[in-house]
C-alpha cells in the first residue's frame, strides 16, 4: 500500500510544482513506482514541469467523478517508465471535485503505486485541503522569508485539524523543506537563517534545496530538475531529500554548483 | 469552549457542562428599557442568534405576569431565554424557564463602559468578548451580583487552565473562558490566545495575548521569548510598536497598572524583588 504524500506550503510560488515533480521523478528513478497528482483543478502546471501537456486526455476530476477508468488518465512518463502523473483540469474549478471521489481516487491510486505524491494548489480552500485530506506525510515546501513561513505555519495547523489522520487522532507526519536557499543571502542576513525557520516551525528538515537558474530551465524544458540536470546543485538535494523519504539515513548538506576553473574563469553562467 | 466534567459512571451517563451565557438584565421602566434594546437589536442583529441567553430579574421584584411579559416581548425579537436568575421563586412556576442560582461572574464588562475606556481605534479582535462589543446591558457570565463584579471575583480554586502541549500555529485560536491559559511550545504570528485569566506561554510568543479577556484586570501575560503582535490585558491593549524595543525576544510578563497596560523583562523583575528582600 502506497504512502500518500502531500506537497503543500500555504504560499504561491514557493515551488511546490517543482518538488512534487523532483521528489517523484528522484523517488522513480530508484526503481520504485510513483504517481504525482496535480490538485490545482483550474490553474494545473504539473504537466507542463513534467512535459506532458501535449498527452494529457482524462484527467482527476473525471477520475474523480467517475467518468473514465484511472487506467485511461494516468500518464505514463517517457523517460522513467515507473512514473505516472494524473493531470487537474485546466477548464473546471476546484468545487467540481468531491470529497468522496477524491478518497475513492486516492484509495485506487494507493493500491497501485508505492508513491502517490499529491500537488497541491496555494492557499487554504476547498482545494489545498481536499489535496491534503487523505495524506500520510506531508512536506511543507517553504522559502526562508518571513510571509512564506508564516504561511507554512498555518498549514501545519491545517494539516493537524484537517487530515483524515488528525480527524482519527493519530499523528500527522509533517516534513519541511526548503527551497530557494541562498547560502550568501542568508550569510548576509538578507534571508532568514534554516535555525530561524526550523524554530518557528519546528517540524523535522527533510532537505534544502539552493537557489538555482538551472530549476527554472528544467522546468521551461519540461523535465523534473532530477532528470534534466542530475548534476547540478538543486537536483542532488532534491535526491538527498528522496532518499530520506526512503529511510535512508543522509547528511544533511546544502549542495552548491561545480565550481570548475572554466566555470572560474568564465564567471557563473551556470549556478 | 467547553469544559466537560465526567462524574461517576451510572446507569445513566450525565455530564456537566460549563457554557458561558450572557445575561439579560431588564430595566424598569420597562417599556424604555424594550426599546433601548430595540434601537441596539437594528444595529446588530442576530447578535443573539445560537447564544445562550439568562434573564437577571435581581431587585426588579417582578411578579409572574410581568415575567411572562417580558418574556413575551423577549420571543417577539426572537430571544428566547434559557434560564431566569434573581426573580421571586413564586413568581415562577412550570412553564416557565427554571430558576437558576449559583452563576458565577466571569467578569462583569458593561459592554458601554468597555468600549468607552478603550483607546478609540482598538482593533476587533482587541476586544474582550464578542459579547461585550456593543449594547445596552449586556454581561457575558452568569452574574449574580452585578452592582459589585470586583468583589464576587471567582475563587481560584474553581479557575480551570488550559494546558497546550503543542506549538500553536497561526491562524488558530486558543481560548479559555475559565482561567488561565498555558502554552509550552511556541505561539505563531496570526495566532491567538484568549484567556479569563492569565496566559503562560514557555515558547515564543509572536502572536497575540489576550489575558482577562472577561474583564479580570489582575491577569498578567507571560512569556519566554517576547515578540508578540499584541497583548491585552483586560480589554486594554499594546502592539508591539508601542513596546519598547529592548524588550523584543526577551523574557517578559504584562500587567495591568490602573489603566495602563506595563510590560517589564521577567530577569528585570526579579532583580528588583531581590533588592527589594534585602533593603
């Protein structure tokens, strides 16, 4: 039985789409069979930061309501044969979606996948909490500034009072990552500090991933960070971050670019 | 908030159960009195709507046909009244509300007094009770003797505090009607506490305090690491603007001096008493 896993941050643009597709392309690429879910029913990007927009047919919501078998709406990947996505529908909004063919959609999606990793949309309406509502785990994707973190704390409520886990008073697990570090700024002190983040919300670290051009041209390009430069500084934290959803036992270490001589002498084309 | 108590199990479960009323004092004439509350039911209707509701008859010496009328009246703004306090026993009888005793005070805000003491540009959320917001003599608590509030002052021993083991996030609010209330994690920015009594907070505070919020003046707020939003002490308030600034992330406590609200670091406070034993 699938770990249901839901990536959400209260915020925009924090970069929830780009981890949800990184963890799962990471979690994919060791073999293991994953779905990623796009939750944000009208405002969908998942396809596109995972390239399959042009192959998107069926979709949650008829999945949900029942229309189409979920055979026909998964999306197999084409270059990680045990990754799947299933699209939102970029023409409804999010109250077509029901809070029962949600759970039944989850339940299949469950017995399926070792992975169903859930997108979920900004804010903390009906969609944001419907994205949560069955989830196992959550990772509360975060920017170290002070109007992402306040909103990273709310979801933490969220997540404690809204989840089916919560309702049956058991304990919601709930990870934080964060995105968009900048070692210097932070040095600096223009950007809080992990210290300070971690302790106004104190929930464990799952990974930090460094500020980096290279994630906004994987995503242009249309491939999870993982996959579109596995070398680079973001992409082996994101792989770090999997690892650690696996178990496994990783230093926790900020990855930064190759600073090769060429790179050196040519300045930072490539962070 | 409710506080359930269980007693011991028989054959029959019953629980108590602590709700907050507001309580209703007419006033003779009564005819004024129906249409003062009139004028202030256009300003807020509904007010009343899913509130339990208690009629304070105390020294109004009504008898049973005066009762029926003004609960007549009452039923024909759509309040209906739980309960009657203070009226002649015989003047009730079985169809009407039951005659309760023993109400305790949690603080007796004369809802007009309250907004008229209060800085102008209080905040909502400042302010104590959403009972004591506006209208004509309204008290949130049973009370049984409202000329005097300050001296039927609860007893500490049936002050219930409320422990929260958990960070207290933001967005979420913590309220205790009864008593103090105790936080050992942090509390968030966007996150409230309100409490009829004190509030204890071992984490840090970066949300807002709103101790005696049923009017107690004697509660205090304290806290680990002090960046709160604001606090309130007795419908009296500060944002952190208004604090001093070296008292930011300090250990401090809040208190009541007549109507203003003082805010000292904790190490301070106790340096001082420790000069105070020794002279």
């Amino acid at each position: 039985m699938a770990e249901v896993l839901v990536v959400t941050s209260g915020k925009g643009g924090v970069g929830k789409t780009t981890s949800t597709a990184a963890l799962g392309a990471a979690l994919a690429q060791t073999g293991q069979s994953v779905v990623v879910v796009d939750f944000d029913v009208g405002l969908r990007n998942l396809d596109l930061v995972m390239g399959a927009e042009r192959r998107v047919v069926y979709d949650l919501i008829n999945v949900a309501n029942g229309e189409v078998r979920l055979q026909q709406a998964l999306i197999r990947d084409k270059r990680v044969d045990t990754l799947y996505l299933l699209a939102a529908s970029q023409t409804r909004d999010k109250d077509a979606l029901s809070e029962e063919g949600v759970r039944r959609c989850i339940l299949e999606l469950q017995n399926r996948f070792d992975w169903v990793i859930c997108d979920s949309p900004a804010g903390i309406e009906r969609g944001a909490t419907l994205a949560m509502r069955y989830a196992d785990l959550a990772v509360v994707v975060t920017n170290p500034e002070v109007s992402s973190v306040r909103d990273s704390d709310r979801i933490i409520g969220l997540l404690d009072s809204k989840t089916v886990k919560a309702a049956n008073g058991e304990r919601m697990e709930k990870l934080l990552l964060v995105t968009r570090y900048d070692k210097v700024r932070a040095g600096r002190g223009d950007m809080l500090s992990i210290d300070d983040v971690l302790e106004i919300l104190s929930i464990p670290l799952l990974g930090i991933i460094p500020e980096s051009e290279e994630v906004l041209r994987a995503s242009n390009i249309g491939a999870p960070i993982t996959m579109a430069s596995p070398q680079s500084a973001p992409a082996r934290a994101y792989g770090d971050a999997a690892r650690r959803l696996n178990g496994e036992s990783v230093p926790m270490t900020i990855p930064s670019g190759r600073q090769t001589l060429l790179n050196r002498l040519f300045g930072r084309r490539a962070a | 908030m409710t506080i359930a108590t269980r007693p011991p199990r028989h054959s029959f479960r019953f629980r108590g159960r602590n709700f907050l009323a507001l309580v209703l004092r007419p006033e003779k004439p009564l005819a004024d009195w129906l249409a003062d509350l009139d004028q202030w039911l256009e300003r807020s209707p509904g007010f009343f709507t899913g509130k339990p509701l208690i009629l304070d008859l105390a020294g109004l010496a009504f008898d049973r046909a005066e009762v029926v009328t003004v609960l007549a009246e009452l039923g024909n703004r759509a309040i209906r009244i739980l309960g009657i306090e203070g009226a002649d026993p015989v003047a009730l009888d079985e169809s009407l509300p039951p005659l309760l005793t023993g109400g305790r005070t949690s603080g007796s805000v004369e809802a007009v007094d309250a907004i008229a003491r209060r800085p102008p540009a209080a905040p909502e959320t400042a302010q104590p009770s959403p009972a004591a917001k506006s209208g004509p003599r309204v008290k949130p608590g049973a009370s049984a003797a409202p000329a005097q509030p300050e001296a039927i002052l609860p007893p500490a021993a049936t002050a219930q505090s409320l422990l929260v083991e958990a960070p207290v996030r933001s967005g979420q609010t913590i309220m205790n009607p009864d008593g103090d209330v105790i936080v050992l994690g942090s509390v968030a920015s966007g996150a409230e506490l309100i409490a009829a009594g004190s509030i204890h907070v071992y984490g840090a505070l970066r949300g807002r305090a709103l101790a005696g919020a049923y009017g107690d003046e004697r509660a205090r707020i304290f806290c680990r690491r002090f960046e709160a939003e604001l606090i309130a002490i007795g419908g009296y308030y500060k944002v952190t603007e208004d604090t001093e600034s070296g008292l930011r992330h300090k250990p401090v406590q809040a208190w009541l001096s007549g109507t203003e609200l003082m805010v000292a670091s904790l190490d301070q406070a106790e340096k001082e008493m420790g000069t105070w034993r020794k002279s």
